[in-house]
C-alpha cells in the first residue's frame, strides 16, 4: 500500500528576525528561506549560534519580532533537544495524554518501530537521555505531521534508532511533508537532494555542498580534522558505513582490497 500523499504549500520565511527583549541583540536576522513539501533540510552551526531559536520559530513556538513566515503546515511535530522529564506521567500515560491532545493519533505503531517495549511503563523521569528522546520522537510522529522538526535528533540514541531515523524523515518527505533538523553528527547526510542551512552570525545560509562538521568530537573544539583508512570486511562495510556516519563522521568506500 502506498502512503497518501498530502497537498503542502510552500512554507515561506520574509526577512525574519528575532530578539528576546527589546534591547538585545538579534538572535536571528533578516532570515529568507522556502521550505517546499518533500524537502528534507539540515541545520547546522555552532553551539549558539541561533539553531534552536530557529527551529522555534519554524515550530510556531515563538514569534518572529520582525518578518512573517506564512504557509506552515497545520501540523508540526517538534522533538525538542531535551525532552522535558519532569513530569508526572509514565511513557504509555504520557503518549495516550498526547494522543488526546493530536485527535486520537496512534503512538503505539511508533513506539514498536522504535522498540521501546520495555520503556512503556517507565515514569517519565526514570528515562534515560536517549529513551527520553525517543518518546519526544514518538510525540512528534504520531500524528502524522505536514512539518516535522527535529533539534538534534541523533543525540543519544541507541544505533538501531540512528539507523532507523533518516528513513522515517524519508518517509514524511516522501507523503509530501517537511523535515528539518539541527545536527551536528551529520546522520541524515546520505540522504538524497538534503538540503544544507547554516546559522553565522545571526543569518541563515544555504549552501549547495556538505558543510564542515563544526561541532563532532572527531574535530575537537579546533574544527581540524583528519582521514583514517580502515579495513573492513566487504560483508560487514554496509553496517560501518552507517554507524561511522551515525556518529557524525564522514565516512566513504574507498577501494576493495584481498
């Protein structure tokens, strides 16, 4: 069965800016950008430089002081960077909370694709990092959304959950949804027409080629990086490949050797 493909407009940012008070500087300035159903975008910069407050304001979750963004979709699912614990719920009462709140969606299909079986009965704040992200997932997915918005998704997940996201953000892409994700590890950077934004200084940019990992710990705090050769043995390189990649490391097949 074919998913169904839904009719998005354009979603379209003019000359956004943002402060947090009235006498601060710009976080965000002067930000133009389209995001075009079926577009799968990777936010990158450095620590500060204004990623999550962008993704805020793409979520709706705050205002542009100047500027308007028009066009976003009637459903977004935000999947913050830290998944606020502090809460009185379990893992299944949260979700069924949720799901009340996004119209009867269905959670439970996520959390077995995500296998968090054994988490269900978890209070919330008993999670660790990476399983309180994956119910910040789950909550963002359920219903189904026209924009999905992830602030580093990769962070601390298991490696069947890394493996496993780049195709859930092809597969809203692919029902005509939006995805954009703050990430520095690189994880959906094998994904076919990505599209590159970057945050300096306050303004949005966008570039045609993989920018630099500015923030993995293969570069340090100095941004420098080097090339390692491994062998591999060729049955096991899909399966490297795509744990090296996980991690935020550029990874390629070079050459097969006897």
């Amino acid at each position: 069965m074919r998913p169904e493909i839904y009719r998005y407009s354009t979603m379209r940012l003019s000359k956004v800016s943002f402060r947090y008070r009235r006498r601060d500087s710009f976080v965000i300035e002067d930000a133009d950008a389209h995001l075009a159903p079926g577009d799968v975008i990777e936010l990158t910069g450095v620590n500060g430089a204004g990623k999550s407050t962008l993704l805020r304001l793409l979520a709706g979750l705050a205002r542009p002081t100047t500027g308007t963004i028009a066009d976003r979709p009637a459903v977004v699912g935000f999947a913050p960077d830290r998944f606020p614990t502090d809460q009185a719920f379990t893992v299944t009462a949260y979700l069924r909370h949720m799901s009340r709140v996004r119209g009867h969606a269905r959670w439970e299909p996520w959390t077995e694709r995500l296998n968090m079986g054994h988490l269900l009965a978890t209070p919330l704040s008993d999670l660790s990092k990476g399983s309180a992200h994956k119910v910040g997932l789950v909550q963002a997915l359920m219903a189904e959304p026209g924009l999905l918005i992830l602030d580093e998704p990769f962070a601390g997940l298991d490696t069947d959950t890394r493996v496993t996201l780049p195709s859930i953000a092809t597969e809203v892409a692919g029902r005509g949804g939006i995805v954009i994700a703050s990430d520095h590890q690189g994880g959906l950077r094998g994904l076919p027409g990505l599209r590159h934004w970057t945050v300096l200084d306050g303004h949005l940019k966008e570039s045609t080629t993989n920018p630099p990992q500015l923030e993995t710990a293969a570069a340090g705090t100095t941004g420098l990086t080097s090339t390692v050769a491994v062998t591999v043995p060729i049955g096991d390189l899909p399966d490297f490949l795509t744990r090296m990649r996980a991690e935020g490391y550029r990874a390629s097949e070079v050459e097969e050797t006897g």
